[in-house]
C-alpha cells in the first residue's frame, strides 16, 4: 500500500483482483468500468480544474446494487466517490489523484418511482436529471420548483447532496425545503429506507437533514421522496435596468410588497456578466439600446385564474420609476422573449467559462450590505489586478452573489497567479459582514479549508463528531467538506 494524496495521509488500498471480481459479480459488465477512455468523463469536473484517477467507475443500476457495491468496497477499505451528473462546482465529486478510489456514478438509478398528485409529493431515484424530475411533476399537473441552468444534466442526488438553491429559492426555498424522505446507503452498505411523505414527523433527530448538504460524505442518497406545488402557469417576466445595487434591492422590496408569494424570481446580472453572455450565447440580445451597470431579471407566477399578474408587474415597476429606484424596463411580452430574457441570465457560466481560467465565489450577505461589499472588494481586488473582471451577478432575493473573476482580457491567466490573495479579500469582507463563503455550492475540496478556518473549534467538533459516527473508517467521499 502506498499512501494517496489525502493531506492527512490516509491510505486507501488499490483495488485488488479479487474485489473486481467481485464487483463484476454483482454489478455485470456494464456495471464496472476500467477502460481509460471509459472512466475519462468521470475524472474531470465542470469547471475543467479538478482531474482525478481511478481504479474503476461503478454504474449500479438500482438500490440493492449500490448497497452491494459500498458493502465490498467497504469491506476491501477502497475509498468511494459518489457522483451523479459530475456538474459540481466545488471539486466534490472528483476523485483523488491516486488512482485507487472508485467513483460511484449514480447515473444509472433513473426510475421516477411514485407521482402522487393528491399528496403533492413525488418519489424519484438519486439519477434522475433534474430536468426530468420537472417533466414528470409537470405531466401530473404539478411543480417540482427547484431549478437551475445545469438541470439538464445534475441529478436529484446531486441536488440533495449539495442543497442545491437556484433561481426559485426565494419562493420555494433550498432543497433541503423540498425533500420529505429519504433512501440512503450507509458507508458499511446498509440500507437507511427513511422514504416518508408526511409532512409532520417529530420523532427524533431529523436524520434526513444530516444526508443533505453532506456532498457524499457520510452515505449514498439512492432516492428521495420530494414536495410537489401547484403549477404557475401564468407568469410575468421582466428585464430590469436598476440605478445601482441599492436600488436593485430596494426594487426588491417593492416587488415583494405588491406581489408577495407571487413573486418567484429576482436576479442580478452586472454588465460585465452581461457582455460575456452577449459575446458567447447565440440568441441572446441586449434589449435596451443604451447599456446600464447592472440587470436585474424579475418574475412572478401563479395559478391559470389568479388577477393578471402582468398589472401586478407593472404596477411595482411604476413606482420604482417614481421612485427613481429604475432606469428602464423591459417586460417580456410571451413565451420566446420570456426565454430571451432567461438565457441573458442562466448563459452567464457557461459563457464565462468560454472566456478562459476564472475563480467562483458564490457568497451570501445580509442583503442591505450587498451594495456596499460590491463596492469595497472591487476596489480593492482592481487594485490587486488591474484589469480583472468582475462577473458578478446571482439570486440576489435570497443575498447571494456569485462574485466570479476573470482576468484581464490581455492576459486572463494572471488571474490565477493572484488566486489566493484575490479571494483572501473577498472572504475576509464576507465574514466581516457575517456572510457565507458558499451560498449554494457547498465546500467540496475548493472550499473546504477556507470554510474550516471561519468556524471555531465547537462547530467543528460537532461536524467531525456525524462524520465519526457515520463513517468511521472514513471512506466515504474522504477529503471532502471537512478534514478529519
Ligand atoms: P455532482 O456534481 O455529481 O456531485 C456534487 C456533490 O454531491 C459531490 O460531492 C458528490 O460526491 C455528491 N453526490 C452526487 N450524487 C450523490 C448521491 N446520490 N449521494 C450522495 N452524494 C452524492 N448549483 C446551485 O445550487 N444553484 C445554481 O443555480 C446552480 N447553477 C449551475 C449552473 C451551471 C451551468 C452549472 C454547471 C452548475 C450549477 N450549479 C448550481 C452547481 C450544480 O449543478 C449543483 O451543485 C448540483 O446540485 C450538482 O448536482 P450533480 O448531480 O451534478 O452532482
Ligand atoms: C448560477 O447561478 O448560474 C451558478 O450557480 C453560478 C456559477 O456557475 O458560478
Ligand atoms: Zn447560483
């Protein structure tokens, strides 16, 4: 045994014959990848920055088969990763560089178990795309609320292991909101059938909550029993152009008074971000004619008889016109120039990707200091890097703000010589204003020891108290949220 790239030397041992044979046993061919051009789209993550090894990638296909798979690797000590559709953004579902892990894709559990319209909950397996949980909950006339510009390809355990946010959270809340049960593997193979759909259930510890947001690190979620709503088929959508980002948040406010739980949407995108997205997304166009420092795209939903919510919209942006909160506006008159709009804001990563290496920030302030934390840490990251680009934007109704960098558009590379200094002062004026270094991503290994270095020693404690307990040998996702 040689030791992995573990910062704390854990040994993992490589995988034996023995083990692959028995993994083939009970997984099949199709189940048990080793081929490097097999394994080769598990080992990089979304962003292109973290690449890993393995010793094989795992393809269970249903619940039995995972407990099968964790229960051997548990046995063997080989270290597991789980994976679901590899969109991560914390380097969380990767793999270590030693080669003797496994990525244990859940890629293959896709089954939309139960839709119960009645009860409004819905029962889906860890695989299935996020986009295509939405689909089922639509074909039962319901709203499965969670969305995101990756729900193409991330996966309900994805989402559930990250405590996925999105662009609806303001409305319908984190996924921790949504998630009424759960079926999880335990890091010896158990199988934890926790998939209850009531509503109320005080019995105990909520040992649910402990699998969500854990990022793998303490068991395989295999399914989950979700929270269903009523459809918003009516829907008023807006491209805002607010004076500043005071104003932005004052808009906010407004919107929230007039329009109250109709209100779904509100989201920043500054014109850096903007520009970007104009550049690289086909389709996209900049409805005004003059450009503004920042956007804010607005949007209400409710049922098909509720009052015309486009009254209601209009309604709030005239008074932020009378209040000089908004310079301009531009109200989508249907369902294309609806998506219009949706693509200047969910093309920003994408498009930032396209302009080369970047540093992702995503942070949560208390909304009144938004404005103010723009301002400061810009002016102190321009003069750390002249020229850098500040791809801000984000869900600004629930105060976070992707603050992502890019280079100067001369030499977008330097921004990486400069990576730990630049977020140095971003973090440091997060936690001045009692923020949070991730929103919405988790920690991964990106985040993990900036995030260890903001808590103190109790919090800790208790964190490496579940991991113990859960996962006492330490196999599960290691080197992940948390050293232990
Ligand atoms: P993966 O990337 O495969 O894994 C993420 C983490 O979860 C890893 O730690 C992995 O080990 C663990 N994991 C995965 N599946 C399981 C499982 N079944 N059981 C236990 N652990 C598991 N995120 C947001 O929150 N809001 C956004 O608005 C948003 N927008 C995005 C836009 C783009 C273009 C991209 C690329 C990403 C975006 N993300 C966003 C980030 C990402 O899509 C989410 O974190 C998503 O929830 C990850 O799901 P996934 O299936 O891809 O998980
Ligand atoms: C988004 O909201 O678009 C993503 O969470 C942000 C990102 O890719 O950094
Ligand atoms: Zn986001």
């Amino acid at each position: 045994m040689t030791p992995t790239d573990d910062p704390r030397g854990h040994v993992t041992p490589a995988l034996t014959d023995g083990l692959l044979r028995a993994l083939l046993d009970s997984l099949g061919r199709s189940g048990v990848l080793t081929e490097p051009d097999d394994v080769a789209p598990y080992l990089t993550d979304w962003t292109g920055t973290h690449h890993g090894r393995v010793g094989a990638v795992l393809r269970p296909r249903d619940t039995a088969q995972v407990s099968d798979a964790v229960r051997l690797c548990a046995e063997a000590g080989v270290a597991m990763v789980p994976q679901g559709g590899n969109t991560g953004l914390c380097g969380g579902a990767t793999p270590d560089a030693s080669g003797r892990q496994v990525v244990l894709s859940l890629g293959r559990l896709r089954r939309i178990r139960e839709v119960d319209p009645a009860a409004d909950t819905m029962t889906v397996e860890a695989g299935v795309p996020l986009a295509t949980a939405r689909e089922a909950a639509a074909a039962a006339g319901r709203l499965f609320p969670l969305s995101m510009g990756s729900e193409g390809s991330c996966t309900i355990g994805g989402n559930i292991a990250t405590n996925a946010g999105g662009t609806a959270v303001l409305r319908y809340g984190m996924m921790r909101e949504l998630v009424l049960g759960l079926e999880v593997v335990l890091p010896d193979g158990r199988v934890w059938d926790g998939l209850r759909a009531v509503r109320k259930d005080n019995t105990g510890y909520d040992v649910k909550q402990l699998f969500i947001g854990a990022e793998g690190t303490l068991g395989v979620v295999t399914a989950a029993v979700l929270r269903l709503f009523p459809q918003t088929p009516c829907r008023a959508t807006a491209w805002l152009a607010p004076r500043d980002v005071d104003a932005a948040v004052a808009i906010l406010s407004v919107l929230r008074e007039r329009a109250a739980e109709r209100l779904t949407a509100y989201e920043l995108v500054s014109r850096q971000a903007l520009d970007m997205v104009l550049a690289h997304v086909p389709g996209t166009r900049d409805p005004f004619r003059e450009n503004h420092p920042w956007y804010a795209l607005v949007e209400l939903g409710g049922p098909a008889a509720a009052e015309d919510l486009d009254t209601v919209l209009e309604a709030s942006l005239g008074e932020a016109f009378e209040r000089d909160l908004l310079v301009d506006a531009a109200v989508a008159t249907g369902t294309a120039q609806r998506e219009a709009l949706w693509l200047m804001r969910e093309g920003v990563s994408e498009a930032q990707r396209s302009e080369g290496p970047s540093i992702k920030h995503d942070v949560t302030l208390p909304i009144g200091d938004l404005a103010a934390f723009v301002a400061d840490v810009g002016t102190r990251l321009r003069a750390l890097l002249p020229g850098i680009r500040l791809v801000t934007y984000g869900h600004v109704g629930d105060g976070n703000l992707h603050y992502n960098l890019s280079g100067p558009v001369d030499d977008p590379s330097a921004l990486l010589v400069l990576r730990d200094e630049l977020t140095a002062v971003v973090y440091e004026r997060v936690a001045q204003r009692g923020g949070s270094i991730s929103a919405e991503h988790g920690l991964g290994t990106t985040k993990r020891d900036a995030a260890a270095a903001l808590k103190g020693e109790v919090e800790l404690d208790v964190a490496r108290a579940v991991k113990g307990a859960l996962d006492p040998t330490g196999l599960m996702n290691p080197g992940k949220v948390l050293l232990t």
